[in-house]
C-alpha cells in the first residue's frame, strides 16, 4: 500500500494524482482538492468521498443518504480499477469502496 500523506502533513501529489483519476475512471466527480483536503462524489450512487487533514488528525469520511462513517489517522491507500481501500497506519481498521457494486465495508482488528 501507498501513503497518502506526504512529509509536510498534507495529501501526496501522488495520492491526490491516483485518486484523481480514479474517480473520473468510476464516473464520479472531483469536488473538492486542496493541500489537504479532497472530496468526490458519485451522483449516480449517492456516495461523497473525502479525505481530509485538521488539526493533525488525517480523517476518511463517507457519506450517502442513510450513512456517514468517519475513519480517523488513515495513512495508506490502494486504488484498483474499480476499487478503493484505505488502512490506519497500524492496519486495525480497513475500508473498501467498490464502485460497481455501491458497496463498502470497514473490517476492524486488534493489534
């Protein structure tokens, strides 16, 4: 996996770059990008995507009409094709977005 924050606190060129193309890959939106903030949608499945840094905390938040979850210190990313998955630094906690099939899933464990 790739880190999505650079040295200085902020998103990777790299990371920004990736996710960037993937979302227009999977018809969604690019909303927002900063130096440390970026935010997608994807109208057609009702899904906002957002990575955000504040206050030194790296912050993932997802949110459809029914649900909103909010993954806090994730540092590392994978995009396939069709697939996003991110992962805290010390991998307790993992999400995974498949766009095609409008499902994601948050898999905890212990460390």
């Amino acid at each position: 996996m790739d880190e999505i924050w650079n040295e200085d606190g902020g998103l990777s060129e790299e990371f920004a770059t990736s996710f960037g193309k993937w979302v227009a890959r999977n018809s969604g939106d690019l909303d927002e990008v900063t130096e440390s903030k970026i935010v997608c949608e994807f109208d057609d499945i009702g899904v906002t995507l957002g990575m955000y840094e504040e206050t030194g905390r790296k912050e993932f938040r997802l949110q459809t009409l029914r649900e909103e979850i909010e993954l806090r210190m994730v540092t590392k990313y994978k995009l396939g094709n069709e697939r996003l998955v991110l992962q805290t630094g010390r991998g307790s906690r993992r999400f995974v977005f498949d766009v095609p099939d409008e499902e994601w899933t948050v898999k905890k464990r212990s460390v």
